[in-house]
C-alpha cells in the first residue's frame, strides 16, 4: 500500500474525511495507477490490453521488470494470460534460466508452470538425460514426474530388460504395475524373456499366475502368448472349458474353445440342438450352426 492511500485511510479512521469522500480519493488514486500501468506496457509493446486483462496482470503484480526478465531468458512474445498463469504458478525468470536450456525443443508455459507445481528440478532432469534420454522432452518430464517414475526405477527397468528402454514403455509398465515380482512371476511359469509391451499387455487383460494355472489344472500346458491374450480377451475361463467340453466328444482345441465363446455357443444352445434332432455335432459345426441362426428355422 502506497503512502496515499495511507494517508487517506488515516484521516478516514480520524474522521478528517468522510467515508464517501475517502472512496472518491482512493478510486482517483486506482484510475492513475492504472492509466500509469497502462502506459508503462505500451511502452513495451503492449498496446491492445483488454480492461480486465489489465487489471489482471495489476493485481497479480506483474510489473514491467518482471517482463522485461522473462523477456531476457528467452519469452518475448508472451501474453497477458501468459503471463498472469506464469506468475500465479510462481514461475520465476531465475527458475526458468535452470531449466530453459536442458531441453532442444522450446519449453511451453503450460510446462513451466507444471515445473514449479511439481517441483520437478534441474538435477532430475539433467539425470534422466544422462540414462541414455537426451533428446527428452518437457511434456515427458513432466509425465514422469506425475506418476512418481524415478531415476531408481528408470534404471532398474533397463537392468531388467538389459537395455535402454523408450520412456513410453517405462510409462506404460508403471501405469500397470508392471513390478519385477509380476515380471519374476510369468518367468517362473516359463514366460521369460517377454517384451515390455508384451507384459504390459498381460497386466492390462488380467493374465497373472492365477490365470495361467487355471488353464494348467484342466491340461493346457505352455499355451502361446497370443493365446493366451486371446483367452483373456473373450473371457474364456477354465469354467467355460469344463463345462462346454462335456457336450462334446472330441477333444478341444483353445483355438476352438475362443471361437466357441466368440460366438456365445453355450451348452443350452447345444442341447437345443440336440433337442431338435441333431444327433451328431462337433464344436465346428455347433460354430457353424450358430453364426446361420439354425435354430431360426424351428421357431
């Protein structure tokens, strides 16, 4: 507060001036400061700012300096909403100094501001460029950070998988949940060696231990990664298996089992055919009875 509105308010609370008269002097005082400030921008290329743009970048205390130092460090072109969003997100010109030139590609306001939320720091960045990721971008950085991928993990992904990963496979494997005990568990089953992207695509479907020996306890041993994502995807269960392979006497294939689910044949649609005179029928033509509507023909 200036030392005329101080005085002012003095002789309001001394009752040397009324209220209203205080008011009056008070609002002269705003529209100079404001006439003032809207001068000092326009000498600095900001002619056309809006009343309540103006009044903005005034309350939030965004002084010619400020801009000026924002305008050294590379942000020249920034706008009133820019620089207001900069300012609320405590974006200062010697924040962005440590940071600006840690990236080849510019760095956004939206980034910045994120950067001082998250309280992401120059040494973290610099770290993450020095796993084998130089070319990082801010937008990455700034993903990492939100799920809480540290350098530690970063590193003991790449010491798992003996090589440098993409930071989105990294990404991907912490939003599932991708562990080294989930990664330790499919080895002990035989499943070693997957892909990041492949145990990623395991944890989305839901195929664990649990999964995997459900369908050894009926005989499906050493069922092939694609099978298996199949079976997870159609919701076949060992339950399903069970009970649809005894209405039938050849023996199943998973193969067949998918398709026979792909297409709802059920045990009730079978004995449906069976109760309309169909004495002979295997899972092909069962498959084939289902997707030509055979049924139709009896109703």
């Amino acid at each position: 507060m200036n030392e005329s509105r101080k005085s002012i308010l003095k002789k309001i609370s001394e009752g040397k001036l009324t209220i209203e008269e205080g008011e009056e002097l008070l609002d002269e005082i705003r529209v100079k400061e404001i006439s003032d400030y809207k001068n000092e921008l326009a000498n600095i290329g900001y002619f056309d700012v809006t009343s309540n743009q103006l009044l903005k970048m005034k309350r939030h205390d965004i002084s010619v300096e400020f801009i000026k130092k924002l305008r050294r460090v590379g942000f020249d072109k920034l706008s009133p909403n820019a620089l207001v969003r900069l300012k609320l997100g405590n974006v200062t010109p010697e924040y962005i100094t440590t940071v600006v030139d840690l990236f080849e590609q510019p760095i956004s306001v939206t980034n910045l501001v994120l950067f001082a939320k998250l309280r992401i720091k120059p040494a973290f960045i610099k770290a993450v460029r020095g796993m084998g990721y130089p070319h990082v971008s801010p937008s990455k950085i700034t993903r990492l950070v939100t799920l809480g991928i540290t350098t530690s993990y970063i590193e003991k992904m790449n010491s798992l998988f003996t090589k440098t990963l993409p930071l989105n496979q990294i990404i991907n494997s912490k939003l599932q949940d991708t562990s080294e005990e989930f990664i330790e568990e499919l080895a002990s089953l035989g499943y070693d060696n997957l892909t990041i992207n492949r145990l990623v695509e395991f944890k989305i479907h839901g195929i664990d231990r649990e999964f995997i020996e459900s369908f050894r306890r009926i005989g499906f041993e050493n069922i092939p990664l694609n099978t298996l994502v199949n079976l997870a995807i159609h919701g076949v269960t060992f339950e399903f298996i069970s009970e649809i392979g005894k209405m039938f006497a050849e023996e199943l294939t998973l193969q067949i089992i998918i398709e026979l689910k792909i297409h709802n044949v059920t045990k009730e649609f079978i004995q449906k055919l069976k109760d309309k005179g169909v004495k002979t029928i295997n899972a092909r033509k069962a498959i084939d009875a289902k997707i030509h509507g055979f049924l139709d023909f009896f109703e």
